[in-house]
C-alpha cells in the first residue's frame, strides 16, 4: 500500500511509470524522492519531490522554514516564440498575417488552430518533466496562463478553454510527483505590457486607455473563477499561490490605476476565500520592476501576499564587463530581497534566468535584434569551455542563493526547425543540468552570496504575521485602502474625473450559490469535473457583457 492509502500504488528511484498517454518512463530521483497515485481515490496523499520535503496531501507547507526551489513552465500554456520557436517558424512569412505572437499566431494557424495548439499542450510539457523537475531537486513550478484558458470574447482568436485542461492534467502531476504550484494570470485581456508573452504585443489596453477598466473587470472576474477553484480541498494543497498578473508595464500604465488594480484582485480573491492561513491560495503580486523597497508598507495587513520580483542580468545592456565579475551582480539582490521579507512578507524570485546577456534566438520578440556584438559565441552551448560553463554557474548560484525563494524561467527550449537545435541556451534549465552551468542539487547555492557581501541584513525566516495568515491577517488599513479605489480616479493616456464615468464597464456578474455560503463554515461540494471550469464560467459569468457596444470600440 502506497502513501495514498488502500489501491495507491508508489515507487522510488528506479521504478518504471506508465503515463497517462501511455508512454513509459523510469523515475530517477538522487534525493529520495518518491511518487504517489491512487486512481481510486485521486485526491489522495501524493509523491514526496525529495526525502526533506513535503508530501503533498499529507504535510503543510510552512513559509519561512520550507524553500521553494523552483522552474516556470514558459511557453506551454502561454507560447512564446523564443520558446517554441518550431510552433511559429511553420508560419514565418506563410501568412497573411504578420506573426508576431499568439493572437497572431492563432489567426494564422485557422482551421487548424486546435489541432496544432492542442498538439503542442500535449507534447511541450508532459508528466515525464514533472519526474524530472521533482529528480533536478526542485519542488516548485510556476504556471503561466492566458485568459483564454477560461474563455474568449467577440475577436480574441485564441484557442478557448483547452489549456485548462492541460492544467488541471498539472495539478494531477504535482500531485503525483510532490511538485507545488504557482499559478500566474500571465496574460489579460487588453494586454497589460504590450509584450508578446502577454498574448498580444502592440499597445497595452489594461488598466489604459478606452477599454482599461473594462478589461480589468473581466480580470477580476477570471481571478476570482481561478481562485474558487483552485480552492477547493482536492486542489488548495497543490495549488499554493495564484499570481494576479505578470509584468505589468508600471511606466505606461502608472503607479495609481497599477496599485488599483492590486487592491481590487485582492479583495475580490479573499471575498472567494475569507482570510486566515487555509483559506485559499497565497495571492502574489509582481513589483513592476521597480524593485521590493517601494512596496513596503502597501496592502499593510492584507492575508497572504507574496511580492514576486523578476530581476534580470540579460537585459541590463552590458555588454564589456566580463563573465567572472557579471557573477557576483545577483548577490546584490540578497539585501533587499531579505528587508522585503522582513518588512513586506513572503518575497519570491517568480523569474530569473543564468542569462548574462540578450542573446538567443527571438529573445525579443521574432525580428529583434540583440544588442550583444558577439551573439554567435554564446549561441553555440556545445561550444563552451570549461571556464564560461564554471562562471555562468557561478551565476546561476549566486542568483538562486540571493532570491532564496526561486523560480527559474525556464524549465526548457524548444529545438527550431530551422537551426536544428535549441537556441537561449542559458534560459533552458534542462540544457544547463546536462552541460553543467545548473546545479545539479540546487541546494549547493545555500551560502553562496555570504562571501561577497559584507552585510545581507539576513532574514531569520520570521515574516509578519499577517503575512502567512496569522493574527490580524485580512485587517487592512482603512486609509490606505480608501486612497486605492477601483476604478481609480485618472487613467492614462489622459482621463479623468468624470471622463471616467463614461468608459465602458462590464456589469457586476450575478450573485450566485457558489459564493454565497459563509466562506468560515464551507459547504461540502464534490469536485468539479475536467470540465468543472465551465460551470463556474456559467455561474460567475452570467451577464450582460458590458454597458456599452464593445463591438463597435473593439476589445482590443
């Protein structure tokens, strides 16, 4: 009998799994790891990622005393051209249409959109990688996904409601492997950068300009579905954090609609929950790239926030200093990180890669140009000599030991079809295990920035109450909260006042049974099915689009 109880069945290292498409594999776990599956009963107790962790189903997870070590999962739910290159490549220059993202790419897929999009859901990202993420020493990953996961409006072209299933497949893994998940709204209606990892690169429509508030209300909407979700008892313990929003661009849309917009998804998450540790997910929110300093102090008493930073070596634009001195730059981000976690709570690395540079094949976007001069080096890994593959480990460690709590981006590189190989070398987590510049225990990190900096401030592991749930958590300060209104009072590129009043809005959805018992003594429900996600669509959802014609503004 497995740790699943009676018709579980387990293995360690060694043993040979049959997936769930029929495939076999063997488990290779070199720190003790185990996994756990009982068809009978799936919400079961479930793998162990490695012989210190946590068993999901069994044993809690505890901020401050676990680590998450962890990789994203980029490119799967969420395409992106660097990523996937031999998705788009097949339509480079063979479509009417410019691709230059997913939006584009899906017009240009036509017909055969869900069979193409579909096959690389099932074929990018498999249960075999969640064995082998759980066997790299990793016991965390973090998910990106688009709205269109739960539904598509009037033009939107993307493929409707597939991901999800492919998700809900990501929770039955983690489960299985012991492997956690961070869910993170990666891409929102409108676009929140205008970057192509939003879904639609271009101009940002999010919290800006005519259709912003509108298309922050269908977010709102979307987060709270997720939350409900992933909160119920068969998913809550895989399912640990659910991220609002990924990168927002801050300059464009400005710090008062940006913050806004933050209070707004978390009172509408924790009115899904109720506040108190248990009850839901951790909600992460991203610090815009303006660094975890300014955010001391904001949601002050707000349940379980995370701040998600992103910090990047790659796109600081040095192109002269050299590899062994780049190595030691991520251990500046030791100081603040530690204050954050003092002052602000848990503070996460939600990306971060070994990349000292922008090279790699549409890092930026299909047709950019990196700014590095000697890109052809750094593109051929089989290449590298043994001193660059030691200093960009040197690298990786530094950044992993500074971030402590860390999600590398990203978990792998799919091969081009023109190049015959996998180009972001140093973005491929899979890659750098093979070749060396990755650990191959992430633990060999621990310490590893002591060294070079005379003061740390080091974190003790004790965050604010609040912050993991305890005494006072979900008590925010009425004044600071009164100064963050939803809508906010102006919004770029120049409304406000009564401007504002006129933008169309989406109605509030129609109160429903699903929300409306008291979230301190829940109902019992039996779990959703695959497609559970549309029931709660249907239920959070029903209602007359918007106030106004959105066909004649356009969504986008």
């Amino acid at each position: 009998m497995g740790p699943g109880g009676p018709g579980s069945s387990s293995g360690t290292t060694g043993s040979v799994i049959k997936a769930d498409d029929g495939t076999t594999f063997t488990y290779t776990n070199p720190f003790g790891g185990d996994w756990a599956v009982n068809p009978k009963n799936p919400f079961a107790p479930g793998g162990k990622a490695q012989s210190w962790g946590k068993r999901i189903g069994a044993d809690e997870w505890v901020w401050g005393a676990d680590v998450a070590r962890g990789v994203n999962l980029g490119g799967w739910l969420v395409t992106e051209p660097f990523i996937c290159p031999g998705l788009y490549e097949k339509y480079i220059n063979n479509s009417a249409v410019p691709v230059v993202d997913e939006w584009t790419l899906s017009i240009a897929m036509g017909a055969n959109l869900a069979k193409e999009m579909e096959q690389h859901y099932a074929t990018f990202i498999t249960e075999k990688d969640f064995a082998d993420i759980a066997g790299a020493g990793l016991n965390w990953v973090r998910i990106p996904i688009g709205f269109w996961a739960i539904e598509t409006m009037n033009d939107e072209p993307f493929l409707a409601g597939t991901s999800w299933t492919y998700f809900l497949k990501a929770i039955q893994w983690g489960r299985k492997y012991g492997i956690r998940i961070y869910l993170d709204l990666h891409a929102l209606p409108g676009s929140q950068n205008g970057w192509n990892h939003s879904g639609k690169s271009g101009s940002v429509n999010f919290m800006y300009g005519v259709m912003g508030v509108a298309n922050a209300q269908r977010t709102l909407t979307y987060l709270r579905i997720i939350t409900e979700f992933v909160s119920q008892e068969q998913y809550r313990d895989v399912v640990g954090i659910v991220g609002i929003v990924n990168e927002i661009l801050w300059g464009t849309i400005g710090q008062g609609p940006v913050q806004s917009f933050y209070y707004a998804a978390y009172d509408a998450m924790r009115k899904s929950t109720g506040t108190g540790a248990g009850k839901g997910p951790y909600v992460a929110i991203h610090e815009g790239f303006q660094g975890p300093a300014i955010w001391e102090g904001f949601l002050s008493g707000a349940d379980r926030v995370i701040l998600d930073q992103h910090p990047y070596l790659a796109f600081m634009g040095d192109t002269t200093t050299s590899i062994d001195a780049v190595a030691l730059k991520p251990c500046s981000w030791a100081i603040a990180t530690n204050q954050s976690q003092k002052v602000f709570g848990v503070t996460v690395g939600g990306e971060f890669s070994t990349a000292i540079n922008d090279c790699g094949l549409w890092l930026n976007g299909i047709g950019s140009t990196p700014g590095n001069p000697d890109c052809k080096r750094w593109d051929d890994w089989s290449s590298y000599d043994a001193s660059t593959i030691s200093n960009l480990k040197k690298v990786t460690l530094a950044s992993m030991d500074a971030l402590q709590n860390f999600f590398f981006w990203t978990w792998k590189i799919g091969n081009s079809s023109v190049l015959g190989t996998s180009s972001s070398p140093m973005w491929h987590y899979q890659l750098g295990l093979q070749r060396g510049w990755i650990p191959k225990d992430p633990r060999e990190a621990i310490g590893y920035c002591a060294a070079a900096l005379s003061s740390s401030q080091l974190f003790d592991g004790n965050y604010p109450a609040t912050a993991t749930g305890g005494a006072g958590a979900g008590q925010l300060d009425p004044a600071k909260a009164s100064s963050h209104p939803f809508p906010p009072p102006t919004l770029s590129p120049s409304f406000s006042g009564t401007q504002i009043g006129f933008y169309p809005r989406i109605r509030r959805p129609v109160k429903s049974s699903l929300c409306s018992h008291p979230r301190s003594a829940p109902r019992p429900r039996p779990p959703l099915a695959m497609d559970g996600i549309t029931q709660m669509i249907r239920t959070w959802h029903s209602y007359p689009l918007l106030a106004v014609n959105i066909q004649t503004l356009g969504m986008q």
